[in-house]
C-alpha cells in the first residue's frame, strides 16, 4: 500500500515524452482565459488542494490545472478535467520543472506548503521525494512507444502529441475545434 496515499500535495511527474505539451498551449491564451474566468465565476475560488481562498486582489494565484492522463501508444494527452489549484501547490505539483527555474529560497518556501499541506514533517518529504526516483513509467509502455518511435526522434522532439477531450470542461466544443484545426484533436472510438 502506498503509505503516500493520502497526502493531498503531491509531485505530479508528467511523463518526459509529454514535456510541454499542454490542452492550454495548444489552445492559446485567450480561450484558455475564457474557460478559467468561466470556472472562476461558477466555482467557489478556493485551491482543491490546500484551501486557499484568494482575496480578489490575489485571484491570479489562482490557477486553473488540468488533469491528465497519458496513452503512450498514440502519443496523446487525455485532458479529464481541470481543477482551481493555487501558485504553490501548483508550482509543487510541477517540482521538477519549478526546480529548474526557482531560488533556493522559493524551493524551501514550497517544501514548507507541503509539509504544513499534508501535515507532516521534512523528513517525510524528503522521504516521498526519494519513493518518487523509483516510480518510472512502466516497461510496457515503454516499449510500446519505442516501437512506434525510434530513440533519436523521441530526443530530437520528431514526433506530434494530440489531445483527448474526455472531461467535461467550459467551451469543450471550442477546444476540440481548435484541436482539430491544427490537426491535435484526437478522437477515441
């Protein structure tokens, strides 16, 4: 059993051959800002995960998080839903890549969110953080995408992600059109 289970704030590896690709990249700016001020004004702004309920002063720490699903064999992003999450734990969720470009001061500020989020202690953390260098993404589907890519086009990036909509989320005809537009959207039968 994973004793990890219950924590609410937890690293969210996306998988590296899913690195920077994204339903809201993809879909632009603005009607990325259209689904987020629609959930903002039907959905009590509050992060799902810590509880943080932002002044309206304070509502761009607010963000919108999509949850996703990965299908190595297509090479597609299946969006599920999206989520109101605040700039910690969202910068957490991301930890990795909040790594590469955050001081060591704002990295011990989000260990501290994480501590007091799931309320435990640094050594839990630091504990958590090692399980996840153990957790790799399974040989079957590793070998699946190998086979229908070589190494050097993984590397270099030689390879398109399409997008799934199977969530219900504001403006999902819009997306899908959009998707499909730029040859993204991928459609399960």
């Amino acid at each position: 059993m994973d004793k990890y289970l219950d924590y609410k704030l937890k690293i969210d590896a996306k998988p590296s051959l899913f690195h920077g690709s994204t339903v809201r990249k993809a879909v632009g700016q603005s009607l990325w800002y259209r689904i987020r001020d629609y959930i903002l004004k039907k959905e009590v702004p509050v992060c799902c995960i810590c509880g943080f309920s932002p002044q309206q002063d304070e509502m761009r720490n607010l963000h919108l998080h999509e949850i996703d699903h990965y299908d190595f064999e297509n090479i597609v992003v299946k969006l599920l839903g999206l989520n109101l999450i605040c700039a910690n734990c969202h910068a957490f969720h991301h930890f990795g890549f909040t790594q590469l470009y955050s001081s060591k001061e704002k990295m011990e500020r989000l260990i501290e969110h994480f501590v007091k989020v799931n309320e435990c202690e640094i050594n839990d953390f630091k504990e958590y953080r090692r399980s996840l260098l153990f957790r790799r993404q399974p040989d079957s589907e590793i070998k699946k995408t190998k086979s229908n890519l070589s190494f050097q086009d993984i590397k270099v990036g030689n390879y398109t992600v399409r997008y799934a909509i199977l969530g219900d989320i504001p403006f999902k005809d819009e997306v899908i059109e959009k998707l499909n537009k730029k040859g993204l959207y991928y459609q399960y039968k």
